[in-house]
C-alpha cells in the first residue's frame, strides 16, 4: 500500500529552497556572496529561492558553503522498511 502524497513534486523543492534560502538570510549571506563562495552561479541560486530548481551537485556546492552539508549527508539515512520483502532484498 503506497502513502498519500500532500504535496507535489515541485513544492517539497520549494519548500526546500525557502529553507536554503532562510539559512542563508540568517546568516547575512546575499545571493551574489553564496554564488563566490559556493562556486554555483548568480542565476542558478536566484532561480533555485524562486522556483526550487537546481541540480543535484549545485546543492551540494551551495549546503557545503552554508556550513550545512551534514544535512545532506544524513539524508535517506534512517528510512523504514515498508515490509518484510526490503528487509530480505537489502541482505541478498
């Protein structure tokens, strides 16, 4: 049986991106900051805080510069098993 589904695909990546984007306002960071210390463009970070588009690698380079990588790292760390089969698949 699958879980229900809130939000779509395109508002959990916003949601995400207004996180990124409130750490880096706390911190005092202007996008054209985060873009000379994390090496990801000026476009890319003001597209990312509008419409939660970004790639993979343009994350990572931007949680690394926001002193916030172990978030990422730690992501799908601690995921249940859905049944009995995962468990059986994960030791094959």
């Amino acid at each position: 049986m699958s879980a229900l589904v809130w939000e779509t695909a395109e508002e959990l990546n916003q949601k995400l991106a207004d996180r990124v984007r409130n750490i880096r306002r706390r911190r005092s960071i202007s996008q054209q900051k985060l873009a000379d210390i994390s090496g990801v463009s000026y476009g890319s970070i003001k597209r990312f805080e509008q419409t939660g588009q970004i790639s993979l690698l343009s994350l990572t380079r931007i949680a690394m510069a926001l002193d916030i990588a172990g978030e990422l790292r730690n992501l799908f760390t601690a995921v249940p098993y859905q049944d009995i089969q995962e468990v059986i698949n994960e030791n094959k």
